[in-house]
C-alpha cells in the first residue's frame, strides 16, 4: 500500500497553486478583522442592552442572550483565525524557504523573518511581492535540493 507518491505530487501542485494561496494569504487576515469586530459587537450589544433593559422585569435574560450568542460568534472566529493563520504560516514558510527567485538572493532569509514575525501581515506582504507581482510566479519544487 503506497500512497506517498500521490501524497508527494500533491504537495509540489499545492505549493504551485494560485487559488489556495490567495485564500491562504487574504482568509487569516479577514477572519482576524471579523474577529476583532465581533469583539466590538459584543460591549456594544451589552451596553445598550444593560441600558434599555435597567430596572425591567427579564433584563437578566436577555443580557445573558445578547453576550452569549455574540461570545460564541466570537469564539468560533478567533478558533478559525488561529487554524487558518497556522496553515497559512507553515505554508508560506515553506513556499519561502523553496522559492527559487529568492534562492540566489539574500533575500530569503529576510522574506522568512517578515513571515515569522509579521504573521499575517508578514504572509500578506510576501504574497503581494513575491507571489503576485512576479511574472511569471516562481514554480516551487519541494524536492529540490538547493536551498
């Protein structure tokens, strides 16, 4: 039973593929900002619900509705932001690491940091520069040996 080398192929074709690394690159930053306005959304709703609802009957109910469904919406992004933000980042780690434009530069090793501490800005920039704007896009091969 051999399922490596169609393990093998799809991770040179995954590398190589621009869709995915649009989504890779723009899906962690978007859920970040819907995560960080959910954040938002939530004292919004508590303060005015506290406010329209002081001194009547239930307004311990509908409080606890108000934080909890806005909390859960919250919950479920930051959890979807930091998977998607992992995936992204050993993605684009790697997609750096094997880029052959920046194999004769000393560039690399700059881009790798950018990557590492900027996270998702840092995957965003390197997506823009070195990804996007090339033409033609650098064809990763994963079984190179040149670093």
């Amino acid at each position: 039973m051999k399922t490596m080398p169609i393990l093998d192929r799809d991770l040179t074709s995954l590398l190589n593929n621009p869709k995915l690394q649009t989504i890779l690159a723009i899906v962690p930053l978007a859920i970040f900002l819907l995560a960080i306005l959910s954040y938002f959304v939530i004292f919004f709703s508590l303060f005015g619900t506290l406010d329209s609802q002081l001194g009547h009957e239930g307004a311990s109910k509908s409080m606890l509705t108000s934080l909890l469904g806005n909390l859960i919406i919250f919950i479920f992004l930051v959890f979807l932001g930091f998977f998607t933000g992992v995936i992204s980042f050993v993605y684009y780690v790697v997609h750096a690491v094997k880029n052959p434009n920046l194999i004769e530069s000393e560039d690399r090793l700059l881009w790798i940091l950018a990557i590492i501490l900027g996270n998702g800005i840092g995957v965003f920039i390197y997506w823009i520069y070195q990804i996007k704007k090339k033409d033609p896009r650098p064809l990763i091969d994963l079984y190179d040996q040149e670093l």
